[in-house]
C-alpha cells in the first residue's frame, strides 16, 4: 500500500488485495473470513519482508562478530523500538519479546507472583478474562496459597466498577483485566480501572491481545503496569508477542528462564543475569517472527490505526445491525463502546453445528466457549458461534455470513 494512497485516502479494495489468502474458494463458495480474533492474516509486505530476512539477513543475535549477525541483531533490536513507539513506551527496555500473550502473563506471574506474593495476598481478576488470565493465577494459588478474587460482569457484558472497587484491599497485589474481550466485543475503560486500582497502590496487568491490532494504545496514557498482545493477531506470524512492563517493575522482577542472553557472567558458584529486557529473553528468540512483527507494525502505521479503527467501526455498525435484525438470533455483549467482535446464538443450536454450516458456505467463524469457560457459564450457555471482522473485511463478507445464518434457521427450522 503506497504511502500516497494513505495521504489521501484508504481504498479498502486495494488493501484487502495485500492478502492474497482472501482469494480462493472453501467448498466451492468465496471465502469470507470471519475468525480474525483467533488469528489475523499476514499481507504480502509482511511475507515479502521476511523471505528478504531469510534469504538475506538471517543469523543468530547477540552473540556473532561477523556481518550477518550484526545484520540480524539490528533488525531484531529495531524492532523493539518499534513496538515501543507503537505502543508508546518510555524505553526500548521496556519491551520483552515473548511468544504472545499468554506467556507474557505467565512471565509475569513468575517474575513478580512468585517472588513476591505470599499466603493470603490477593489477586483480582474478572468474569470476562482469557484463560490465560485466569490459569497462571490459579497455578499461584494452588502453589502459594493466595486468594483470587473474580469481579462480576453486568448483563450487557460490562465490568462492575463498584464490584471492583469493593474487591480492592490492603492484601491486593496485583489487578489482571483485559482491555476488550475477546467473545463479547466489549471495550473495557481500562485508564479508569487503571487509576481505581492505583489509588490503593496496586500494579495492574492488561491483556491487549484485542486491542492492539484495532485502535490506538498507549501504555502511558492508560498507565498499565503490564501491557501483553500478540503478533499473530495484527498480521505478523505466530510466535511473536510483546510484554511491556514499566522498567521499574521489570528490574525487580525475577527471570522466567535460564540461559542463553539472560546472563551477564555465569561460573558454578554463581550466576549474574543480564539487564532488562534481555534478562527476560532466554535462549535463542524467534528472530523470523519478530521480524515480521516489525512489518506488520509499519504496513499497520501505513494505513494509520484511527483509519483501522474507524473501517472497523463502520464495518461492525454494520454487521451488528443486520445481526440483530434476524429473528432467533442472540448477539452477546454491549451495543456501545465494543470492538468488532460479535458472539451470537441460533435458537437451541449447537455452535459447533452453525460454524459447520457455514463453513461449508465458506464462511469462516469461531465456535466453541473461546477460552472464556467462566464467562459462558455467566451468559448461560456452553459455547456461542464468534463472528470478528478486521480492516480487510468488506461488507459482502457479512452479507454472505447473514445469508449463512439464515440457511442455517431454515435447516434447523427456527
């Protein structure tokens, strides 16, 4: 996509042509791709950026004095510095590469849960949270003996303020929510929470894995302690993810893993870790996908993240509406203040039975409880069909997801 083109205006078509996977049929039907929250797609500058990274750069970092690894180590470390101003970041230290989301939120739990939490400390979670939110705590739990307190959510899938006001104490340790929930849609006011929870001194935790890729963050602004997303849904490849951490808390963190760039000195008697981020990046990283995590941030900038998020907006306005319109069919979670995600149900039909139909209309969706058991119990229900739409999206691909729905509620006659 040419810079010229985003100057003026953005041409969707042209975009969604920088994702050649979008061009094919499924069972003989045009795909629309509809399952972005489980995983974006990577657009041909991204693919092009990392076959040049392979086929002429690619060593291993840190640790070579000859050019190709200079070479690799610089395109690694630029990175970093882009994701810190992409998300806004004080210093390049603080941007910890990981996998994704969730083995940043378990570096954090062993990095500050288990050195500093005892018996009786609290940590304060809510109903909507990713298990990846919830498991890591359950495992300090389990080992340290610590309480873990789950914050109720509203009908329309909001956290309770004065619940989680309430759940603040003097044993508080930590607060873990996420910014926008992956199976309601809902648009957390994470900078109020943020600033509750600080009242009382607490460090707080947030998950961003669906926010990053659909709006604007900014870590000072919301003055998370802790900031977790993952590559592989902005249109980089899987295994790269970022934890961000204020250098404060990093620095008296203690390491997830030994070995490798994690160290400064090591000799049988004693061993003195690196500084910060690397201190938190053992062994050899995945070099390859934070690469392309890198150009997926500069094809993402390129379009400009309000334009992504204002496509978004207008693209889910209109799904939202023609979901609702259609008689039996439940769409889960707000009407406002919600990303483009849209859990919904048909009646007494099994998920798994809607996201079967429709794909073989070529429609691609989520069903299943979406690593949200807790929050399917509190909705009532065992799993729900997911539909989220990204930037790439056009409005032919909801039209063709409602005419599936609709195949579906003749078949199943409700």
């Amino acid at each position: 996509m040419s810079a010229a083109l985003h100057e003026t205006m953005v041409d969707w078509e042209r975009v969604r042509k920088d994702f050649p996977i979008l061009d094919q049929k499924v069972h003989g039907k045009r795909l629309a791709f509809l399952d972005n929250a489980a995983s974006s797609h990577v657009p041909e500058p991204v693919l092009e950026r990392l076959l040049t990274y392979q086929r002429t750069e690619h060593s291993n970092i840190h640790r070579g004095v000859h050019a190709l690894s200079q070479r690799a180590t610089d395109a690694f470390e630029g990175v970093r510095t882009k994701v810190k101003d992409f998300i806004n970041a004080r210093e390049d230290r603080e941007i910890v590469f990981v996998r994704g989301a969730t083995e940043g939120i378990n570096l954090v739990m062993h990095g500050y849960g288990r050195k500093y939490l005892k018996a009786g400390d609290e940590v304060v979670i809510t109903t909507m949270e990713h298990h990846a939110n919830i498991v890591p705590w359950q495992m300090l739990r389990d080992e340290k003996g610590i309480v873990l307190k789950v914050v109720p959510i509203t009908d329309d899938g909001r956290i309770e303020e004065d619940a989680f006001v309430e759940a603040l104490s003097e044993r508080t340790r930590l607060v873990g929510l996420v910014h926008v929930s992956n199976s309601l849609g809902t648009i957390n006011d994470v900078k109020r929470l943020v600033s509750l929870a600080h009242q009382r001194d607490i460090p707080v935790l947030v998950d961003g894995c669906q926010a990053t890729p659909h709006m604007k963050v900014d870590v000072q602004d919301l003055d998370a302690d802790f900031y977790v997303f993952s590559g592989h849904k902005m249109c980089a490849p899987t295994g790269s993810g970022v934890l961000y951490g204020k250098a404060s808390w990093l620095e008296r963190m203690q390491p997830f893993m030994g070995g490798g760039d994690m160290i400064l000195s090591v000799s049988f008697e004693k061993t003195t870790y690196n500084q910060i981020p690397h201190k938190f990046e053992a062994g050899t990283p995945a070099i390859l996908p934070v690469v392309g995590l890198g150009a997926a941030i500069d094809y993402l900038e390129t379009i400009g993240m309000d334009r992504i998020a204002e496509r978004e907006a207008s693209l889910g306005d209109y799904a939202l509406g023609r979901l609702k319109a259609l008689e039996g069919v439940r769409v889960f979670g707000p009407d406002k203040d919600r990303a483009s995600v849209y859990s919904f149900g048909i009646s007494d039909v099994h998920p798994h039975d809607i996201g079967t139909i429709l794909d073989q209309a070529g429609v691609a969706i989520r069903a299943g409880h979406h690593c949200t058991q807790p929050l399917m119990k509190r909705l009532g229900v065992p799993a729900t069909a997911r539909a989220s739409v990204a930037f790439y999206n056009n409005e032919e691909d909801v039209d063709q997801l409602v005419g599936a729905i609709e195949h579906v509620r003749e078949i199943f006659g409700v």
